[in-house]
C-alpha cells in the first residue's frame, strides 16, 4: 500500500507551491475576483497538510482534518466567486460555519486520527460535489472544455473521498492506508490538486485574455463594436451574404444636434446621451444585427439578410424608438433624436464604397431637416 502519509506531504508541497504561482499571477496581472480567495484555499490546505505531517499527535491531526475542510470550503467560496454565482455566501457561510463547529467538537473528543480524516473526507466530498456542480450547472451556456475536465475531476474526486472517508469512518480502529479506500482517497486529492491547481490557472488566464480582446475591439463607453471591430465583422457578414446569395443593408446613423447637446448640458450628459442611444439601438435590433460607433456622435449598422425595404423600415423602427427614448439633461427631459442613410450593399461592391453612399444619403437626411431616414444612390454602372 502507499504511504499515506506521504501522500499528505506530497499534498502539503504541491498546495503550497500552487499558493505561492497564485500569488506571483496575481502580483503580474489584473485582478479577478476569486482569484486571492483561491490562493489562501491552497495556501491554508497545504500548510496544515505539512503541519500534519511534521507534527502528527492529537494537535496535528486535528489541525490537519480542519484546515483540509476550512481549505476546500475556501475553494467552493472561490469559485463560487470566480463564476459570479448568486446568493451564494448565504448557503457556503452557514455550512462552512456549521462543518468547522463539528470538526471541533469531534477533535475535543480525542476522535482517531482515521476519525478525523474520514469525517474531513466526507465533508470535503461534499464541498467538491458542490464546486463540480457549480462548474458543470445545467443552466451554464458557456462551460468551456477546459471547465468540463475540473469538473469531472471534481466529480470523481467527491466520489473517492466519500469513500475513503466512509472506510474511516465505519471502522475507526483499522491503520490508516490498510484499507485501499484510504489509498484511493489519497491520490484522488493529489489528482484534483494537480488537475484543478493547473486548471484555475489556465481559467485565469483564459480570462484575462477574453478580456483583453474585448476591450481591443469594443467601444469602452457604449459597449458597441469599436470602428476597427466594426469593419472586420461586416465585412464578414458582406462576403457572407454574397456566398449565400443573400441581401444585405447598410445603415449610417448620426444622433441630431449633438455638439449643441454637449455645448448646452456639458459632456456628461452627452456620453449618458451616447449610451442611452447605445441602449435603444440593442433593444430594438436583431441579436445578429452588427452595430459600432465609428466615433463620436456616429454609428454605422449592418443588417445581414435585410434587403433595401427592409432596411428602410429598420431604420424607422429605430428611429421611433430613439425619440421615445428619456433621456434627462440637467433634470430637464430632452427628446434625441437621429438621422440615418440606408443602402443596399451591391454584390461584389466594397463595404467602404457601400458605406460612403450610405453616408451621402446620411448627409442627404441632415439637410433634409434631421430625424428622418434617407435612401442612399445607387451604384453607378459603367456604361
């Protein structure tokens, strides 16, 4: 059989060491919630792991068994954490409360080492069901795969402490590591240790560079696409449509007066103006309308599938929606509204030739009074 004590080093070393690449990321990178709960779940399992080993003795063994339920309980609060789970410190806090009062109350009572260590595995398998089912949850649209792996480790690892912890339990007088249950526990905790240690890194990480690219390609005030964003994803949709032989419209929009809005009620207002605008243009659009601020006061709009009536009638859509829109400047209500060039984009003609009609006929619904929707010029056709 294996030591099962140098199981428990080996665990004490690889959390500790986990602990201490937590905080280096965390010194080097952007915060993240979860992330120095994590660490201290790993640093708190790892040194009471070690201690348990350097001191065994009452003291020691006791010490060991909680800080291996305080450690896990911390994880579950991490990643709890980390995935934005609601009201969860109502049900974590009171069982972490109540589970570390029975592992006092147990180690008062001079409980066996194999006691102890039982009943810290079966609490722990409970902790790793739940932080499995916070990974894995039905309602959860984005589990990635990397997800997938911690939670099945997660899952087969509550599975073999519940075991391991139940031999302990059901026979408290046998040696530690003579039932292969012992064992199995064991180097199921080194696996998740390894598995989840590596795994949370990587989600961090993952994290970190979602985050990165969404703000290299979305605009920090409206949370539109940026103008660089903009382009890429329509001209996707451009040669999308022309491969399926679909229609697709093309919209130029300018909010009415805005300099004056800026000029009146100051800039602030003007940027509650550009979300509120934002707001309407996502409520009102299709889920695979593309939309982005080119800059300023002006938005461009791709609708894929839309032929030239379509578009039309989207704009006037739009354009109703932006005037029943409140927006209060300076606690006076102030009525917005915009101006929009719609185009039909040719087949094989550039989007920056579509969008310069689109932007003629913008210009042709600004000198038309504002607040109006514009059909732009066709494509002129060489002779």
């Amino acid at each position: 059989m294996v030591d099962i004590r140098t199981i428990i080093l080996a665990l004490g070393i690889g959390n500790v060491g986990f602990a201490l690449l937590m905080a280096g990321y965390i010194r080097g990178s952007t915060s993240q919630d979860g992330l120095a709960l994590w660490m201290w779940s790993r640093l708190m399992l790892g040194v009471t792991q070690f201690i348990g080993w350097l001191a065994p003795g009452p003291w020691g063994d006791s010490l060991q068994a909680i800080g291996c339920v305080a450690g896990v309980a911390m994880e579950l609060a991490a990643y709890c954490t980390y995935f934005e789970c609601g009201r969860w410190r109502r049900a974590v806090g009171p069982a972490t409360a109540l589970t570390l009062l029975v592992m006092l109350f147990v180690s008062f009572h001079r409980a066996t080492y194999v006691q102890l260590l039982g009943l810290a595995c079966v609490i722990s398998a409970m902790y790793a069901a739940a932080m499995a089912f916070v990974l894995l949850r039905p309602r959860s649209r984005k589990r990635s795969l990397l997800q997938k792996i911690m939670g099945g480790s997660d899952a087969l690892f509550a599975v073999a402490m519940a075991a391991g912890g139940w031999a302990g339990l059901s026979d408290p007088s046998q040696v530690l590591g003579a039932n292969g249950l012992h064992t199995l526990a064991g180097l199921a905790a080194y696996l998740m240790m390894i598995v989840n240690g590596a795994g949370f890194l990587l989600l961090c990480k993952q994290k970190a560079d979602d985050q990165m690219t969404l703000l290299a390609t979305t605009d920090f005030l409206t949370g539109l696409a940026n103008r660089r964003a903009f382009f890429q994803q329509a001209e996707g949709a451009r040669q999308l449509a022309l491969r399926l032989r679909k229609p697709i419209a093309l919209l130029m929009l300018d909010i009415d007066h805005f300099k004056q809005l800026n000029d009146r009620f100051g800039h602030a207002t003007g940027d509650e103006a550009l979300v509120l605008f934002a707001d309407t243009a996502r409520a009102t659009l299709r889920e695979h309308d593309i939309m982005g601020r080119l800059g300023g006061e002006e938005f461009a709009l791709a609708l894929p599938g839309t032929d030239l009536p379509g578009g039309v009638l989207a704009a006037e859509r739009l354009r109703q929606a932006v005037i029943d829109a409140p927006l209060c400047a300076a606690g006076t209500p102030h009525r917005m509204t915009v101006s929009i060039g719609v185009v039909l984009v040719e087949p094989n003609e550039a989007l920056t030739a579509a969008l310069a009609r689109a932007d003629q006929a913008l210009y042709a619904a600004k000198s038309g009074g504002r607040n109006r929707v514009e059909v732009g010029p066709p494509v002129l056709k060489r002779a």
